[in-house]
C-alpha cells in the first residue's frame, strides 16, 4: 500500500505540473502540489505508523475523489479545459481508496483470525 502511495503523489504531481504548463493555472498546480505532497507525506508516515498513513492517504483519496468527480460530467466541454486533468486525478484517487478499503479490511480479518486463534489455546 506505501508504494500505491508514493506512485499516486508523484503521478499526481506530475498531471499538476503538466496542467500548469498547458493551462497556465496556478490553481491546479497548487491543488496537485497539495494532494500529491499530502499521499507522499502519508507514505513516510506509513514507516513510522503503517495503518495511520494508510487511512490518512485514504482519507486524502476520498477527499480528492469528491473534489474531482463533477469534472467526469464536463469532459466533452470546452469551457473546461482542467476536466481531463481532473478525472485523471479522480481515477488515482478512486484507485487509491479502492486499494485503502481493501488492505484495511484484510488487516481487519487477519485481526480477528488472530484473535479467534488464541481464543481457542
């Protein structure tokens, strides 16, 4: 999951910096920079504290998510012209939180069959 982590902040640093040089938007870069350097963040922690940094980049992924997906409805539209730089972001965070959801329930069920195992001893 860290490295889903480091690939999605330097993947979407790379979309803000290359929407800002076509696009000329400030905005989106400051947005990318934000997101991006939140997952890289949220992967270091990861070392120090595995399940904080992986809900932290969860939650990051979920925020990001519903900040980017009016811009799947407007993609065709040309007074949009960050739409496709957004649902690519969406798509990131989609996976990210996707991939969130499931590490945190297999830990959740390697819990319990811990538990279960030395309830039986």
């Amino acid at each position: 999951m860290r490295i889903i982590l480091f690939i999605a902040g330097l993947v979407t640093l790379a979309v803000g910096f290359s929407a800002d040089a076509r696009l000329d938007d400030p905005n989106l870069l400051q947005g990318s920079l934000t997101l991006g350097g939140g997952w890289l963040i949220c992967a270091a922690f990861s070392f120090y504290s595995t399940w904080h940094g992986i809900a932290g980049g969860g939650v990051l992924a979920l925020l990001a998510g519903a900040r980017c997906a009016p811009a799947l409805f407007t993609l065709s539209s040309p007074d949009r012209p960050a739409a496709p730089y957004q649902a690519i972001v969406f798509v990131i965070s989609a996976t990210v939180l996707v991939a969130t959801i499931r590490t945190l329930i297999r830990e959740r069920a390697r819990r319990e069959r811990e538990r279960m195992l030395a309830e039986e001893d």
